[in-house]
C-alpha cells in the first residue's frame, strides 16, 4: 500500500508539471462535418541557435499528422475541407528566486505548539534547528515555449478550433516535449 501511494504521489506531481493547455472551438461548429486536411504554408521559422529549426518543424509536422489521423481525418492537398495553420513561439524570462539563508550556528527559539496531528512525525529537537537569517536573491533566465495549432474552414476562411500548448523550455529533449505539446492539445480535441 505505501509503494501504491508513493507511485500515485508522484504520478501527481508528474502530471501536475505538464504544458498549460487551452483549446476552444466556434460554437456551433460540428468537427465531423470536415473529413480533410492540408497544411497552410508556415511564414514563422524557428529561428534560434539554441534549436534545430528544421527536426522541430519535422516533429511538429510528423506529430500533427499522426493525431489528425487518428481523429479521422486525411490530408488533402487538392480540395481540403480545413486549413492547419501552426505556429511556434519562443520567449526568453527572468524569474527572481529568494532562497532561504540559514545561521551557521544553533539558534534556541523557543517551543511552539505543535498540532496533534504531527506528533508521531516531528522532530522533536525543532527548537534547535538554524534559523533564517536572510535570503539570497537570484535572477534565473529561462526559456518558455508557446506552440498554437489553428484548424480554419477554408470555406468561411475562419477558425473554427484552436490549440495551445505553453510551457518552460528544456533544450536536452525538446522535440520529446514538443510531441508531448501536441499529444495534451489533441487530448482536448472534440469529439469525432
């Protein structure tokens, strides 16, 4: 039971540390009245150094395809019902980390209650453990990645459903993460 929870704890923690994703659909749009797809012509390149442009674009591509497909739909280069319109964004941040500094020397604060709830758990030497005596600030640069799939009638020549995916950026796997973008966003795809 306790191997049980602890995979569960951490199935949690994993799936909490997954993309933000947001989807919307036109209403009253039925998805299955489309039964084709093409590819409308891409102007955004991933443009950075830090990223192979053209294994991304393959990722993206590869991995949209597969999801279309199974969703039913087919590529169809010659009369498509929908337009796929992809784009991907990467925005360079700062965050600001305040980290705890402690005394190098035991400090004795005096006791404080402790819930009842804790008593089989809590140290029972708390009172001697290092106080905070300030914080240490740091800028921390991170990358974030943004990847927005547009499905357009191309009739009405508008959107009728939208997918994004948005999350901090790991260079050391990122097509792994861009095909784990587009798996969560199609995991919100309507019903087919």
């Amino acid at each position: 039971m306790k191997y049980v929870s602890i995979a569960f704890s951490m199935l949690l923690i994993l799936h909490a540390c997954g993309p933000r994703v947001q989807t919307g659909k036109t209403a009253n749009v039925d998805m299955r009245s489309y039964q084709t797809y093409a590819w409308l012509p891409n102007g955004d390149s991933i443009l950075n150094d830090k990223y192979d442009s053209k294994l991304l674009n393959q990722t993206i591509v590869s991995e949209i395809n597969q999801e279309m497909q199974a969703e039913g739909y087919t590529l169809d280069r010659t009369d498509p019902d929908l337009l796929l319109l992809v784009h991907m964004m990467f925005d360079e941040e700062t965050s600001t980390v305040r980290e705890p500094v402690y005394a190098t020397y035991d400090y004795y604060a005096p006791a404080m209650y402790v819930n009842p709830y804790y008593d089989r758990y809590y140290y029972y030497d708390y009172n001697r453990v290092t106080s905070i005596v300030g914080y240490d600030v740091d800028q921390v640069e991170y990358t974030e990645g943004t990847l927005v799939i547009d499905l357009i009638d191309k009739d009405s020549n508008t959107v009728v459903w939208r997918g994004t995916a948005e999350d901090y950026i790991r260079p050391y796997n990122l097509r792994a993460q861009i095909a784990n973008y587009i798996d969560e966003i199609f995991d919100e795809f309507p019903a087919s």
